[in-house]
C-alpha cells in the first residue's frame, strides 16, 4: 500500500512561481524515481520532469530553464520548483513514481493531482 500525495498548487499570475511537493508514504522499500506529469480538459498526460535515483535529470523542453526538480534527503520526497510561469502552464500536475514496495516488488504509482492555474 503505497501513496503519493502532491501539494502546493493554487492560483498564480504570469511571471509568477509556485513549488508543488509530492511525498511518497506507505510500504516502500526503495524509490527508484520520482517525477511530475501535467495535464489539461481533452488533452492527455504529458511529461513534465523525473529524478532517477543516480540523479538522472530529464525535463521537457517546455519547462526548460524555468522549473527545476529536486528530490529531498530521505528520498521519499520530489520537488518542482516552477518560475516563470505562463498561462501554458495551467494544469493538473501528477507525481509519479517507479519504486519496489515492502515485498520488493515493482510499482509505479499516481498521486491524486494538484491544480496549477497561472492567469492574470
């Protein structure tokens, strides 16, 4: 039984900054990566940004140089950092993560989503 659980989100003006978090809790042994998916009405998930466990960074390139992923020590926990934001970036942002739970078995898990809404 494992669970992510996003926060953060809320309402910004162009130009502005918000720091979503996502924590891993429940039965796991070991996080292998972590990372943010967003997505819009009628649109489907896409990729945002990831952190594997050797510190692989990957972004899409429309967030480039304006938000930043980051994992916390205890490793249960994901960052992501966004400036700059843009009305584009209006979305429900995902966590998501590859980990082996208590049994040591692969799971990929979704948290429930938070809400980013960047307007003016």
């Amino acid at each position: 039984q494992v669970q992510l659980a996003e926060s953060g989100g809320g309402s910004v003006r162009p130009g502005g900054s918000l720091r979503l978090t996502c924590v891993a809790s429940g039965s796991i042994f070991s996080v292998r990566a972590m990372g943010w998916y967003r997505q819009t009405p009628g649109k489907q998930r896409e990729f945002v940004a990831g952190i594997s466990i050797d510190g692989d960074i990957k972004y899409s390139d429309s967030v480039k140089g304006r938000f930043t992923i980051s994992r916390g020590d205890a490793k249960d926990t994901v960052y992501l950092t966004m400036n700059n934001l843009e009305p584009r970036d209006t979305a429900i942002y995902y966590c998501n993560s590859d980990l082996f739970d208590s049994d040591y078995q692969p799971k990929n898990v979704w948290g429930q989503g938070t809400q980013v809404t960047v307007s003016s």
